[in-house]
C-alpha cells in the first residue's frame, strides 16, 4: 500500500516517507490529547453563604412553626367541641321534600297506564300463525319430495354392510364379524 501513498513533499522512498508521516501525526494526536487550556474558563467558585441561603431557611421554619401551633389550636377546638354537648341545638329534623314529587308521581302513574293498555292489547290479539297449516304444508312437502325421489326414503340406514377387515401390524390379516350396532359406532 505504501506505492499508493502521495506525501505531500517529494520522497525519494514513499515507504519511508509513509511511515514518518505517520509517527508524525501520531505524536501531533498525542500532543492534542495532552494539551492543558490555557485560559481559565470555570468561572469563579460560589460563595458558600450565597449557597447556603441562612436568611430563606430561617423564614421557612418559621412559617412551619406558625402552621404547626395554628394547627394545635385548631385541633384543641375540635377536641372540645366534640366532648361538650352544645349550647345550641344544631340537630336539624326536617323531613326531606321534593318541590317536584307530586309531577313526578303523576308521570309515573301515566307511564304505567299507557304500558297496562299496551299489556292488554298485546294480550288480547289473536296470533296469525297456525301450527296445523305448518303441519299439512309440512306433510304435502314430504309427500312431494318421495314421489320425485328415485330411491325410496331410508333404504340408505336399513343397509348394513355384514362382515369387515381387521388389519394389525404385529397379526395377519384376520375376519371379524359385525353387528349393526359395531358399525353404526364407526
């Protein structure tokens, strides 16, 4: 490969030339790896008493604290509120009533009529299908399909093949008798 190098001085030995470049640019990417800033660029430490905030933590506590005793009080209150049985009567015995009961009412006593009278209709109509028109229509049906068929109807089910073949891999071949019923299973 080093007869394809081009070095970018005239060489007389390409191969030579090809590795001092080399070291070269090796030694130039060890030098940028190792290169220290020279301008100072962090910026300045923070103060410790900025980063601390003494003054805004002293304001939450207190804030808490103001919180915690209205919190106390509060509860004390209600402690002693809840033992006492009252001065006043706060109990409040009105009977719940609706402004719109009675519409209400009404309009449920005219669902259930008209849901009556349909009840009644539904119940006093006659039905229009007839079982014995279904049944003759049925049998002239059967009547029709036997005079067209050109085999008589079951002859196929009174047909039971007598005798059948048992093969066994181990066993000869061997003939078993049937009934109707060993074959009706299979």
């Amino acid at each position: 490969m080093h007869k394809a190098y081009q070095p970018l001085k005239p060489a007389t030995n390409k191969l030579l030339q090809k590795k001092w470049d080399q070291t070269c640019y090796e030694e130039h990417r060890k030098k940028v790896k190792e290169v220290k800033p020279v301008v100072d660029i962090k910026g300045i430490p923070t103060p410790t008493h900025v980063q601390l905030k003494l003054k805004k933590t002293q304001v939450q506590e207190e804030r808490q604290a103001i919180i915690e005793r209205d919190n106390q009080l509060l509860a004390s209150r209600l402690a002693r509120i809840g033992h006492s049985k009252g001065l006043i009567d706060h109990r409040n015995d009105y009977p719940e009533r609706s402004l719109n009961s009675e519409r209400r009412r009404e309009q449920l006593l005219q669902v259930t009529r008209q849901n009556q009278a349909i009840y009644q209709r539904i119940t006093a109509r006659e039905s229009e299908y007839r079982r014995e028109l279904w049944v003759e229509d049925w049998e002239r049906v059967e009547r029709r399909r036997d005079d067209i068929a050109c085999y008589p109807r079951g002859v196929a089910n009174k047909q039971v093949n007598s005798t059948y073949t048992v093969f066994s891999s181990s066993l000869s071949s061997s003939h078993v008798e049937s009934t109707e019923e060993d074959t009706q299973h299979q």
